[in-house]
C-alpha cells in the first residue's frame, strides 16, 4: 500500500515562478525523501530529510518536514522548462527495518516557457 | 559515477512465456529492489532482497519471482507473462538502513508489453 500521497497531482506554471508539491504519509519515519523522474526514465534522488530536521535546502530546492502533521512541501524556486517531471515523496517506516522505501504516486509538473 | 543498468529498455513478450529482466548495479549497496509503476498507482515493490540469495516480498508478489547469486545481480522473473504485467519497472539499490542514508539509485526502467 502507498503511504505518501502527493498533492497536487499534477502542477502547470510558467517559467520563473515557484512549484510547491505536497505530501502526506500515514505512519511514523525515519526520513523522507523527494524523487524526480523525467518521463519513461528512472527516479533520481533529489534531496533527503530526516524525521528530526525542519527544513532542508539544496540548490533552488527547499523541502520542509512536520511530522506532527505528517506532511512534507517540496519547493521549486525560479522554474525552468527543464524541472518539468514528475516528483515523488518517499518514505522509509523504522517497522520496515530499513528495506523498504513507501513511494506515492507522484506529481507532475508541467513548466511552461 | 554510481550505476543501476537494466538491461532492456523496452521489451515486448507473449502471453505465457517466461520472462526474465536483468538488474546490476555497481556500487556495492546490499539491498536491490525491483518496482513496477503503473499510472496513477505510483511505485509498488514486488520484491527486494538485503542480502545474496536473501529476498523478501514486497507488496504484489503474485506472478513473480526473482534470484539474487550475486551482490551486484537481481533478477526479476516473470513465470508466466500475462497482459496484466504489462508495465513499467524499475530496479533500484541502496546502502542497508537503519541509521544511514537510505537514498535509491535507479535503473532507466524497462518498458514491458505482454501480448
């Protein structure tokens, strides 16, 4: 069963704008992280945050953690025509005994130039 | 620069026969899985393994099996094709958990049509 469930489940904005994508999960983690996939391809990891971490920054990603909520955003500043894929949230439950990692179903991102 | 290879990208295959998709990976991780990933259902594991010859089911199982002699090999075997494993799927690996980064490197994914 999925665990995370993303939000919106698909996105069009215009280049240069900001994308935020949602993700909500159901049980308690050890981490959570965010996924990219450009169509027909594999997954690429993009940033990973810990159950004890707030917010994360890497490049013009900015991911944000609150697990009283059990939720996670997923920011995108200054899209660029090149951001758009699908981005997937993805869990790692401590019951699963670190070999399972709990994907949603995605969002996709259409950027407009 | 780290590797996940499958070994077809596209595959088209008859209803019945015996189907085998090939994973390596070259970054010496324990845990391989394989994923398939069907539109608006997201990524469900069908079987992953921790360790040589050591493999767990994952979520939908039924109609596959998968062999780990190697470290680096994990194959993922379709018994008897059917239309409704007609799908994407994905193999990954990482690093074992618990306390460590447990990020995923995937493969490019191989495109499977039954018919």
């Amino acid at each position: 069963s999925q665990q995370g469930e993303e939000d919106p489940q698909a996105l069009s904005i215009q280049e240069g704008e900001n994308a935020t994508m949602n993700c909500s999960y159901k049980t308690s983690i050890n981490n959570l992280q965010w996924y990219r996939q450009n169509s027909g391809r594999g997954l690429v990891h993009l940033i990973l945050i810990r159950s004890n971490e707030r917010e994360k920054h890497s490049g013009r990603l900015r991911v944000t953690l609150d697990t009283s909520k059990k939720s996670s955003s997923l920011l995108i500043t200054a899209s660029r025509a090149a951001d758009t894929a699908s981005y997937f949230c993805a869990t790692w439950p401590p019951h699963t005994g670190g070999f399972k990692t709990i994907f949603g179903a995605g969002t996709r991102l259409f950027v407009k130039a | 620069d780290v590797k996940v290879t499958q070994s077809s990208r596209y595959l088209v295959k008859r209803t019945g026969e015996k189907v085998f998709l090939e994973c390596v990976q070259d970054m010496d991780h324990e845990n391989m899985f394989w994923y398939r990933q069907d539109p608006g259902l997201g990524l469900r594991l069908i079987y992953f393994s921790y360790d040589v010859k050591m493999k767990e089911k994952g979520d939908i199982p039924e109609g596959y099996s998968v062999s780990r002699e190697k470290k680096e090999r994990f194959s993922l075997i379709l018994e008897s094709a059917s239309t409704n494993q007609t799908s994407m799927y994905l193999c990954a690996s990482s690093l074992r958990g618990l306390g460590r980064n447990t990020e995923a490197f995937f493969g490019q994914g191989t495109r499977l049509t039954v018919v």
